[in-house]
C-alpha cells in the first residue's frame, strides 16, 4: 500500500480544492491603495511562513491521532456494511421476491378472470 502512496500530489481526487489559502487567494490591494513595497512583501513571508509552520505543529501533534480515528470510524462503517446492512438487503430482497410471487398469484387467481369477463362483455360492443 505505501508504495501507491503520491507524495507530490496528495489531493489526486481534487478533494479539498475548496481550500485555497495561499497569500493572493486572501490578501489583496485594489488599484489605487497599495502599501508600501516592504510592507507587501513582509507580509506575504509572514503568512507563508507562519501558515506553513502552524499548519506542520498541528499535523505533528494530531495528524495521526486524527487519522488513527478516521480509520477506526470507515473501519466500522465497513463493518456494518459487509455484516449488517448487505444481508438485511438481500434478506428483503429475498422476501420481497416471494411477496411479489404470492401477490401475483392472487392477482391471476383472484382478479384475472373477473377482468378477463369483463373484457368479454365488452368485447361483444362494436361500432
């Protein structure tokens, strides 16, 4: 499994293209009032720096932790769908199966042929 792992692109599926954060996506200066030239760039060294550093310190202390939990949550979602849901399924699809066979039978035996009479009756009408 780890060799399938892409270190380069770690978002393939285009999951979370929502969050885009980088110093353009958030801070911008219209036409006409800009500071000074220092100030811009300080300002994006700052941001890049520190949401570079916080967002390592948060994933250090509970990347895992959290990962570890996500795991245990689709780890029991999968359970419940192989063992519990998927039978109970096939189980009513089972028994709705013989349902239907019975209430077929009770349709051709019960109403078919008061509806086959009627057809007669008014087969015998023509223009």
């Amino acid at each position: 499994m780890a060799d399938a792992l892409d270190l380069i692109n770690r978002d393939p599926n285009n999951i979370n293209n929502h969050l885009q954060c980088q110093f353009e996506d958030v801070f911008a200066e219209p036409e006409g009032t800009h500071s000074i030239d220092c100030v811009w760039k300080l300002s994006y060294t700052c941001f890049t720096c520190w949401k570079g550093l916080c967002y390592k310190i948060y994933t250090i202390l509970c990347g895992m932790c959290i990962a570890a939990g996500w795991g245990c949550q689709f780890a029991e979602l999968s359970f419940y769908h192989i063992w519990f849901f998927t039978p109970c399924l096939k189980m009513c699809d089972i028994n709705c199966g013989f349902l239907k066979l019975c209430y077929t039978k009770c349709i051709d035996c019960c109403i078919e042929p008061c509806c086959v009479a009627c057809g007669m009756l008014f087969h015998q009408f023509k223009k």
